[in-house]
C-alpha cells in the first residue's frame, strides 16, 4: 500500500476538487437556473482535473523517482491514480446527488424534457444516480488513461 501512497494522496484530492466544484457548480446557479448552461461550464472541470494529474506525476517523480521519470513510469503511476479515483468516483457522485445538489436530477430531467431534448422516460433513464455512477466510474477510467499518457509525456524527465 506504501508502494502507491502518492496515488491515493491525489486520487483523494481529486475526490475533494470534484466535491469542491460540484459546490461551485451548484453556487453558480447550474444546477438550478441556470441549468441550461451545466452543459457546457461543467466542462471547465478539465483545467482542474489536468492539473492535479500534473501535481500528482510530479510529485511521483520527485518523491518516488529521485526527479527522474520516464514516460512508462508516469503512464503506469497515471492507470493506478486513475483506477484509485474511479473506485472512489461513486462514493463522489453519491454525495453530489444526495448531500450537495439532491434536486438536480429532477431539475435536469424537467429542462431536457420542456426543451424537447428527451422524452420523459429516456431522460428518466439517462439522469439518475446510477447512471451517474457508471458515467462517473468509466469516465474516471478512460478520461484519466487518456490524461495520464498526455500528462506522463511532458512531466518525463531523463
């Protein structure tokens, strides 16, 4: 467990980013009001997410690695921060749902649905906790595989 200590550290604080900006989500108003633009400023999360990969290789490298990396031992510490945040994303998602913004589900579901976006039952079924949860845990897997190659590549260091 020691072998993957950077790991966890920064999958939790990941955790945290994500709670932090689902609060700020919620605070700006799209969630609720403003819930025809989550859409598109949900997307911003990105720039955070990218740099936590990019404080969490660099710390691989400097406190595991002597300040030396390669590409492979960066991808591989990515996977593993990776898999260690999508195990983690459903206890995320459900406290989003249930403490954090427990009424956007039902917000979502009534905007897709007054906007001809969706039927009712296909918005019933796509916007729900557990949809989310899956959305949540594949999304963590392949989003971060991806960021992890991109992030190893420019954190490598001979």
């Amino acid at each position: 467990m020691s072998k993957y200590r950077i790991e966890i550290k920064w999958a939790i604080i990941f955790a945290l980013a994500t709670l932090l900006w689902m609060v700020f989500e919620k605070s700006m108003g799209w969630h609720d009001v403003l819930i025809e633009k989550h859409a598109i400023y949900t997307n911003f999360f990105a720039i955070i997410a990218v740099a936590v990969y990019v404080l969490a290789l660099l710390d691989k490298r400097k406190v595991d690695y002597d300040g030396k990396m390669s590409w492979k031992q960066g991808f591989i510490s990515g996977i593993i921060l990776s898999v260690i945040i999508a195990v983690i994303s459903p206890l995320t998602q459900y406290i989003t749902s249930t403490l954090i913004t427990p009424e956007y589900f039902t917000n979502i579901i009534n905007f897709v649905v007054d906007s001809g976006k969706m039927d009712q039952e296909a918005a019933e079924s796509y916007f729900n906790l557990k949809s989310y949860i899956l959305q949540s845990l594949f999304g963590a897997l392949t989003m971060g595989i991806v960021t992890s190659a991109i992030v190893a590549f420019f954190v490598k260091k001979q």
